[in-house]
C-alpha cells in the first residue's frame, strides 16, 4: 500500500459535517464494544450485523457511509481479536483489553461515499453527512496514480486542519529507481548523548526540538488551564488556547519526524547494510528519569523510516539484539561490565575503544557473521518492510549480489 497525503481547504459548515462524520464513527465504535462486552461469545459476523441495526435505529449513523460505518466495526473488531491474540500467546503484562474511544480524529471510506476529480484537484464526498465538495492542496499530482488504485480514502482531523489519505494499492518498489552497490555496511548504537554513534567513527547530536520547544509549549498550557471552566460549557477564548497548545507539540512532533527521515535516506544511499539495536522502547520510556529525553531522541521514528527505505530502494536493515554490545570486547570477545558513567571500553587484552564505537561494531559484527534474518519481501499499510531480526538465517547472499 502507499499513502498520498492532501490539506483538504473548505467552508466552516463542511468542517463541522465532517466533525459529525468522526464523532459517528466513534458513536459505532464504542457501541460495537459495548454489544461485545454485553453478549457472551459473539463473533466477528455478529458484531458486522449489530452495525447494521444501528443503522436502522439511529438515523444520523445511516446518514454515515455504510463503508464507513463498517470500517468503524472493523477498528473495535481488530482491537478485540489484539486482545484474546495476546491472552492466547500469554505475553506478559497488561494484555491490552479494548477501551472505549474518547478522541476518534479520522473517518475512512472504502470504495463509495466519495468522488475524485482529478482535472480540478478535488474531491466530494457524497454521503448524507453533506460533507459535499473540497479542494486538496498538495504538490503531488493527481494524474501519478490510476483511480483504480484508490483502495480508501481516510479523513483525518489535526491541530492545523482537515486532510485526506488516498490509500493506494501500489508497490512502491516498483516505481523506484533501485540504487547502486556501495559494497558499504554500518552498525548503528542508539544512545541518548548522540542519536547514535556508527561503527565508521561517526556520531549524530540529538535534535532535541521539544527541549528547545518546551519552554513555550508550557506557557501554553498554562494559558490553556487558566481559561478552563470546571463544569461549565468552556468559552471559545478556551478553544483557541487549547488549539495553540495543540499546535506547538504537533510542529515539534513534525520536526522529529522530518529529521529522521532524512537522516534515515542518507543511511539508505550511503550503505548496502545497515545494523541497529532492536530497542523495546515502550518499556524503556517506564523509566521516569529517562522517558522525557528518549522520547525526544526519536530512536522509533528513525527505525521506522530505515526500514521503510530499506524496502523502498532494495537495502538490508537488520535488527540485533543490544544485550551486552557495550560491554564484550569487540577484539576478545571478553565481558567487562562497566556502569554507564564509563564511556572508554579498556580491555585485558590491550585493546582501548570508545564505548559507543565499539558498540557499533560489535552491532555490526552480530549482523553480518551467520547469524541474520532472511530477506522480507512483504510490506505493511505504511510501505515499511518488516526488519530483519538476528538469529536466522545467513544473508552474505544477498550482500554479494
């Protein structure tokens, strides 16, 4: 699948239908759970079939596309079947019982309720919402793609405005020109005084947008919190403070996200192999003293655009293991533990490293001596290839080719 993104620029009535259209789809959705929690053993086929009778009993959810209405099940349905995947598997912890939705910012169509004019640059949308006609503003052109391709359109609500996804059934791999050989790999150690440090000797600062954000990003809050009214109706001087505050966390999240995707292409073109940690960072983020910075670091935006690279133009990625890369002797092999204060690896054996080089190099070591993944053709929603995990099979084929 591939994602083209458009601003959608409209009358204020057509924003506040398509606010109608997002607070029905959170109306079905939370109503589909409410059904799954009150009847004991219900399937999938029942849950689609309740839908239905919503339909039939309130006339503002009929007035929803049925695809997006179906779509809305499909959304509580999948969060149920995550819910009894992990009691079957018996992970650890929480195992993610399905919530009620408080803050649904999007509604999606299937192949009806919407009509694309490709030559004018905008779309309709023709449900009985009365959404009605809008303009899409975007560099892209409408005529890259065929309208068959179109699988669904997504309207998704933000802090800035109103824009729609066209979500195409397109490979990107085959409209990408493939890169050259390098014959180059790195290894990649994340860490929170460089972004990470690679086994070429090189390092990265962290862009650290919310530090230098935050400041003003607080004042906004507290200009928010002083015009909230506990219990009464909140005035549209709340409103806008509320939209302020949501607007400077959403340039900072946009920053992070832009920083990493060009950091991640230039890793892409400059190397065949590239070798990171497989970093859990949901349970790094517990840490109360740490979560802040990690947070901004960015290190799961990075992955993601690795790998998503990494399958767009034909390069490895893999994942390795961070247990230990700090602490083995890249040399010897010998396990000197050391506390983080420590930044210079000395060993018995006579060899002295950086603490995050020799991180780097021992990433890449693991990654490319017997011990890798086996190459991911498949692609999820976003275009991102699944990464490669250490412990498989060998890769030297595919850096030989």
């Amino acid at each position: 699948m591939f994602i083209i993104e458009y601003k959608l620029r409209g009358k204020q009535r057509q924003y506040q239908a398509i606010d109608e259209a997002i607070k029905t789809v959170q109306f079905v959705r939370n109503k589909c759970l409410r059904y799954w929690e009150d009847n004991k053993g219900v399937g999938q086929k029942d849950v689609y079939k309740y839908v239905t009778q919503l339909r039939t009993e309130y006339p503002f959810v009929k007035a929803l596309n049925s695809t997006a209405c179906q779509q809305a099940c499909e959304r509580t349905w999948t969060a149920i079947l995550k819910f009894y995947n992990n009691c079957k598997n018996n992970i650890p912890g929480k195992k993610g019982y399905p919530k009620y939705s408080k803050r649904t910012r999007s509604v999606e169509f299937k192949k009806s309720g919407w009509k694309l004019n490709r030559d004018t640059k905008r779309i309709t949308f023709t449900d009985g919402k009365n959404i009605g006609e809008l303009k899409l503003i975007g560099s892209r052109d409408l005529f890259y793609f065929q309208e068959w391709q179109i699988q669904r359109v997504r309207i998704v609500r933000r802090a800035d405005g109103y824009f729609v996804q066209l979500i195409l059934k397109l490979d990107v791999r085959d409209i990408t020109p493939q890169l050259e050989p390098t014959k180059k790999c790195v290894g990649l150690d994340m860490g929170l005084r460089y972004l990470y440090a690679d086994s070429n000797n090189n390092v990265v600062e962290p862009p650290k947008y919310y530090r230098k954000a935050e400041k003003r990003i607080n004042k906004l809050n507290r200009r928010k919190s002083k015009k909230f009214r506990k219990g009464q109706k909140q005035s549209n001087n709340y409103t806008k403070a509320r939209i302020k505050y949501a607007k400077g966390h959403l340039k900072v999240s946009r920053q992070r996200e832009e920083f990493a995707k060009r950091l991640a292409l230039r890793l892409i073109q400059s190397n065949d192999l590239i070798a990171y940690e497989d970093l859990k960072v949901k349970n790094l983020v517990r840490n109360k003293k740490l979560a802040k910075s990690i947070n901004d670091t960015g290190w799961s935006q990075l992955r993601k655009w690795i790998e998503y690279f990494g399958g767009k133009y034909g390069r490895l990625t893999i994942a390795v293991n961070p247990a230990y890369t700090s602490q083995e002797c890249f040399n010897c092999g010998q396990l000197i533990k050391k506390s983080l204060s420590v930044r210079t690896h000395v060993c018995s054996c006579g060899y002295s490293e950086d603490r995050d080089k020799m991180a780097a190099l021992n990433i890449l070591k693991k990654a490319t001596i017997g011990h890798i993944g086996s190459w991911s053709e498949d692609l999820n929603a976003w275009g991102d290839s699944t990464s490669v995990l250490v412990g498989s099979n060998t890769c030297q084929g595919k850096l030989s080719q």
